[in-house]
C-alpha cells in the first residue's frame, strides 16, 4: 500500500523525518559523552594498575579508553535517539508532506 495525500489522493509525498534526524544528533552527543565520562573513570582505575608500565602506559590507555567508550557511546545514543524521534515522527508530528497540495498530515494509525 502506497501513501497517499488523505486531501487531493495524490501520492507524491515527502516524508521529512525531522524528530528522527533531531533525535539523532541529541542522542549522539548525550552518549558520547556518557560513554567518555564512563571511560575516564575507568580510566582512573586502569591508570593505577598502568602504573607499572610507566606515564606512557597511563597516558595511551587513559586516551584510547575515552576515545573508544566516546564511539560506542555514541553509536548507542544515536541509535536510541533515531527510534524515539522515529516515533515521535510517526505519532505525533505531521511529517508527511503533499508535494501537490501541500498538506501536511501523520501516518493513518
């Protein structure tokens, strides 16, 4: 089943998804930095026992350890923040457009 305009029945339709790309972006940024956070204070704990090896054993595992909780950290919250703004797009925002008529109108529930 295609969609269509529920005003003139045409189905040229654009489907803008702005809650999603919104969602996205917040998601990415709030989970990368909870993923960082996490890592440096890990990090703290692995710097101790990195004591052994010297400041530069320290150093490098402090850094990768933020860096790489910062990516998965943020590929979660990306991820999480795409499916609610999906949602919201779905349910609640009009974001379907006409590109005849230019109504804009929800997914038929």
């Amino acid at each position: 089943m295609s969609l269509q305009c529920p005003r003139c029945n045409s189905p040229k339709i654009a489907s803008l998804h702005p809650a999603m790309k919104i969602g996205a972006l917040v998601g990415t940024v709030g989970g990368a930095a909870r993923g960082a956070s996490a890592a440096l204070a890990g990090g703290q704990a692995g710097a101790a026992v990195g004591a052994i090896a010297g400041p530069l054993g320290i150093t490098l595992g402090s850094l990768s350890g933020a860096i790489l909780g910062g990516l998965a950290g943020g590929v979660g919250g990306c991820a999480l923040g795409a499916q609610l703004g999906d949602q919201l797009d779905r349910h609640v925002l009009a974001n379907n457009l006409c590109l005849i008529c230019g109504h804009r109108f929800n997914l038929p529930t």
